[in-house]
C-alpha cells in the first residue's frame, strides 16, 4: 500500500498540475518573508522572468519598491535551496496594487425627487361646529385614502 505522500508527490509531478509546484513555491517565498511584507502582498507570480507582486493596500507600494533587490535575492536563494523551486528565475520585480479600481467607475443614479410613503391612515375624528373645517378636514382624509388605495 502507498502512502499518501507518495501519492500526493506523484500527483504534484503529473504535467497537468504543474501549477500545484508553482503555488508551493509562492507560498514559500512568501512565507520567506517577513511578517510585515507578509501582510502587505495579496499574492504573486512569474510570468517571463518577471516577478509580479499584488500589494493588499497602496501605502505598502513605496516600502516594496525600495527592497526590489531583496525580493529577488530571495528567490534567487529559494530556488538554490529547495529543489522544487529550481526553475523560479527572476530578472525584474513589477508591483502593483490588487484593489485598483481606478478604471472602473460606478455611475450612480441619484433622484432629486424624494418620494416617500404615506404613512397616515386617514382615521380621525373632528370636534368642531365649523363647516369649513370639517370639509377641510374630510378632503385631507379622502386624500389619505385615495393614495393608500392607488399603492
């Protein structure tokens, strides 16, 4: 019977999951790192010799941009150190923000216009001699009624 971790190495070697080796050595040279620089990259990756670095928040991208060369003495190292992350070669660092919106704007709809509710029902009672009043009073109810009745 195999063991699992042989199973598991077998797996991880297979040509359709070579991208499993290549999130094992992100995640190491990310682990790498101190916990400060942790926290500030969202993720990376190698894309012709060039490696990208996704920046969780923008403040982190002017501290980042001065230890480029530290990004790529640490992998350069990784990959002499650990064999599975031999083919990770760097000649350029390139950072950038992850949540850049920048280019996406969000068209709002605003309406001058409020309309709201009736919230009255309509029922109360008069306590007065005058006629006016009381007609008054009546052509506010039926007011009420008639825009609870056409909601």
């Amino acid at each position: 019977m195999k063991q699992a971790n042989t199973i598991l190495s077998h797996i991880q070697n297979l040509p359709q999951f070579k991208l499993l080796k290549r999130h094992y050595c992100y995640q190491k040279f990310i682990s790498i790192l101190s916990p400060k620089f942790q926290k500030a990259i969202a993720f990376i990756f190698i894309r012709d010799d060039t490696l990208f670095v996704a920046l969780s928040h923008p403040g982190f991208k002017m501290e980042l941009n001065y230890n480029k060369d530290l990004l790529k003495s640490l992998v350069t190292l990784l990959s002499q150190q650990d064999k599975k992350c031999q083919n990770m070669h760097v000649s350029k660092v390139v950072l950038f923000n992850a949540k850049n919106h920048q280019f996406v704007k969000k068209v709002s709809t605003y309406n001058s216009i409020p309309y709201y509710e009736e919230m009255a029902l309509g029922e109360f009672s008069i306590q007065s001699e005058d006629a006016e009043l009381i007609n008054a009073f009546n052509n506010v109810k039926n007011a009420i009624l008639n825009s609870k009745n056409s909601d």
